[in-house]
C-alpha cells in the first residue's frame, strides 16, 4: 500500500476471504464506498496525527515522553486487538463489527477533539486505536466477501486508488487544519465521515461471517497482549525521565511476564488469535522478522521528520505533511510495476534489495540537511522506491509461506506485526533520542559562564 503507515498485507486480507455471495449488484458500488470510507478515517488519521504533535505538545504544554504516547495509545490498542476485531467480524458479523468499531471510533474522535489535557487525550486515542482494530479487518473481509472472483481486481484497483490519495491529501490536509483552524479538528471531522458511513453501512452492506471460523474469541490472549505491550511501552518511555528505578524495571519485568502468559496462552487456546503453529515455517518466520526491522525504521523515521522540520527548521506543518508526498507518489506510482517483480525474479531478491534501497532513504535522510523541502526530496524518493520493490513480494511470501485456508489469519498476524514495530520504535527510539538529549543538555548547563537562574530554567524545562 502507498500509505506511509498502511499495513503490508491489506489486499492480501481481502484476497484471502471466501465470497459470500447473495449481494444484489446495485448494493456493491454502497458497499465498497462504505468500506473505502471506513479505512480513510483509520488511514488519515494515523497520518495527520504526526504533522500536529509539536503543535499538540507546545498548546498543552506537556512532555515529549506524554507525545510519544499520542502515538503509542493508539498503536498498543490497534496491535493488540486487530486481530481480534478480524476474528469477531468472522464470527458475529463483519457489518455489525464494522459498525461499532466506526462508532468507537468516532465517538472517541470526538472526545480527542474536546479533551482539556494530554491525559485526556492519551486516553481517548487509546480508544480510538481500539474502535480502529475493529473496523480495519472487518472493512478488508467485506470486500472479499461482497466481490467474486472476477470483480476483485477492479473492486481492489478502486479501493487501493482511494487509498493512495487519502495517504497523499491526509498529511497535507491535517497540516493545513493545523496551520489555519486548530489542530481540534483533525479528530472533529472524524464523526462527519462516521456518520453517512454508518448510514450507507445499515442501509446496503450485507451481513457476511464465515461459516468455518472457530467459535470463540481469544479474550484473554488480547489482554494479555495489550497490558504486556502496555507494560513494556511504559517502562521504555519513562526510563529516560526515571532511570532504571523501581517502577521501570517493575514494569519492564511485568511486561514480559505478561507476553510470556501470552505465548503461552496462545500455545494451550482452542481459537488462538495468533497461531503459534504458524511460525514453524522459517520463511514466515523470517519474513515477519523482516517486516517488522523495516516498519520500525519507518515508524521512527515518520515520527521525528514533523518534529524537526517545525520544531528545528521552522517548517509550517502544511509543509511538514506535504513533506511526505515524494515518498507517498513513488509507492503509488510504482505498486503495479514491483508486482511485476515477482514474475521476474521472484521473491528473494526484491525482499533484499528493496531493504537496502529503503535503508539508502533512511541514511540520506539522517545526513541531509532537511533545511529546506527540495532537500528533502532525494531521501523521500529513495526511501519510497525501497518500499514499493518490498511491499508486493512481502505481501506474497507472506501468504505463500502458510496453507491456503489461514492465508487470512497469516496476511492478519503481519498486518499486526507492522503495528507492533511503529509501536516500539517510537518507545524504544524517543528513549534512546531522550537519553542523548538530556546527556548533552546536563553537559551544556556545566558551562561555567551559565548563571544559575538560566540553569535552573533549563532543568524546570527538561522533556
């Protein structure tokens, strides 16, 4: 997908669902304008967000490590639970599933939009992130389940089209709102978008399951997963602030306790939401592994670029998001041709210069002066042409590495792996980016000629 923070196996998961059948053909143009809305609210979403959080964090005068988790709320809740907001869909109905997670969504839009101070808004986009999870997979399967075999290429090229451009207009509409209203009302649009989606949703989208999915939801596999990432996050992101003090390390050990009970529930459950079998094959395995170093690369990236463009440079934030169009067009422009990759030389050979190219983007990206946008383009470039060579071929190993049957719950599990990685760069990155910040600064207030009250403003001010 050309999204810069899409999940890899989007068409995948759509491909991968058995067709319902018995929807009458005048309700399908409805049900793929439902299902195109329900991703751009999640797509845009997680893409505006990051163009405003300087602006966020000078308005509510909070902390650096309090904007980490802006980000990291929402991941935690969407990586922890999307796959089994897939699996209730499955089970209960994916229209029904759909619809209260556009709801949730919505619902916690707006509480973002009118939240008084950072601990509100965490919260809020904590729920956000879960109304996402529900929405997500559903919002693919029906897709899968509403167009046959010979519709899906044109349904998936329409959908997949959308998409791009809501990658492409979400950063530099969400800077403009910033620059020119308030940055409220990136979330405050959210509900104007709910609303007619969830009308068109009752009104023509046919309800689907499938009939062969296990019975049960994997409760306490999700929870766990979502208080030992929780525990893990919170221990890497105010270790910076706390050193390694007792609440850190408690909660580093809680952390991987509780996805150690994971694992293990995983291992024992009769309807895993992630099958532990699964990754008995070495290339799922790998590609996995794969997936999430280059999702962590370009989740860390992602997050700091707004910073320093605004906070270093004095970027507007409109330009800040138009920042992101080299490397959103590149993807786009090129989705079709490394599909063609494949046919060529397979699958191997894309998944390791790809990569390479990427971690080009990234080194250029690390030392260019980012001073101005047309010196941003060389890196952008770049860094776009590595993931469009990548993203097809991983997509399809992906699916090729399990049996046909859970080629769902495989393109599901790195889906979420790409969540896991935004997560845990941002943590584990602002930490080590905290770390080295607060060394320099403790090195710059012991120079002699500082008076002690610009010292003591500096300490009061650090984070």
């Amino acid at each position: 997908m050309p999204n810069p923070k899409a999940r890899p196996c989007d068409e995948a998961a759509i491909r991968s669902t058995a067709p319902a059948g018995g929807c009458p053909s005048g309700a399908k143009p409805w049900v793929l304008a439902v299902t195109i809305l329900a991703s751009t609210i999640s797509y845009i979403d997680e893409s505006v967000v990051n163009v405003a959080l300087p602006t966020i964090e000078a308005d509510l005068k909070t902390s650096a490590a309090a904007v980490q988790w802006l980000i990291n709320a929402y991941m935690l809740s969407l990586t922890a639970l999307v796959l089994i907001g897939g699996a209730a869909g499955d089970q209960l109905g994916r229209r029904r599933v759909l619809i209260a997670g556009i709801g949730l969504f919505a619902a916690a839009s707006l509480w973002c939009g009118l939240s008084p101070d950072i601990a509100q808004l965490i919260a809020a986009r904590a729920v956000q992130g879960a109304g996402a999870a529900l929405l997500i997979l559903c919002s693919l399967a029906i897709i899968g389940a509403t167009f046959d075999e010979t519709e899906r290429g044109k349904a998936i090229g329409t959908w997949a089209a959308f998409s791009a451009m809501s990658a492409a207009i979400g950063p530099l509409l969400g800077g403009w709102i910033v620059d020119h209203v308030a940055w409220r009302w990136i979330f405050l649009i959210n509900p104007f978008i709910a609303l007619p989606t969830i009308w068109i949703a009752l009104r023509h989208v046919p309800e689907s399951r499938d009939p062969d999915a296990a019975s049960g939801l994997d409760w306490r596999g999700a929870l766990l997963a979502l208080t030992g990432l929780g525990c893990l996050v919170y221990g890497l992101i105010a270790a910076p602030e706390r050193g390694a003090d007792a609440t850190v390390l408690a909660a580093l050990a809680a952390g991987a306790a509780l996805l150690a009970a994971f694992v293990w529930e995983e291992s024992r459950s009769h309807a895993p939401m992630m099958p532990l079998r699964l990754f008995g094959s070495l290339t799922f395995s790998g590609v996995n592994a794969l997936t999430l170093l280059l999702y962590a690369g370009l989740g860390g990236a992602f997050f700091f670029l707004p910073f320093l463009l605004i906070q270093v440079h004095g970027f507007s934030a409109t330009l800040a998001g138009a920042a992101f169009l080299p490397f959103t067009i590149v993807m786009a422009a090129l989705s079709r041709w490394s599909g063609g990759l494949i046919d060529r030389f397979g699958a191997r050979l894309p998944l390791v210069v790809g990569p390479i190219i990427a971690g080009g983007g990234f080194a250029l990206l690390a030392g260019t002066d980012t001073g101005s946008y047309a010196k941003l383009l060389a890196p952008m470039i770049v860094l776009g042409l590595g993931m469009a060579i990548t993203v097809t071929p991983l997509t399809t190993t992906v699916i090729n590495a399990v049996p046909q049957h859970q080629a769902g719950i495989a393109s599901g599990i790195n889906n979420a792996v790409a969540s896991l990685a935004s997560l845990l760069a941002v943590a584990i990155l602002g930490a080590v980016a905290l770390g080295a910040y607060n060394r320099a600064l403790d090195q710059r207030l012991m120079t002699p000629s500082l008076s002690a009250e610009v010292r003591q403003a500096a300490s009061q001010a650090r984070g």
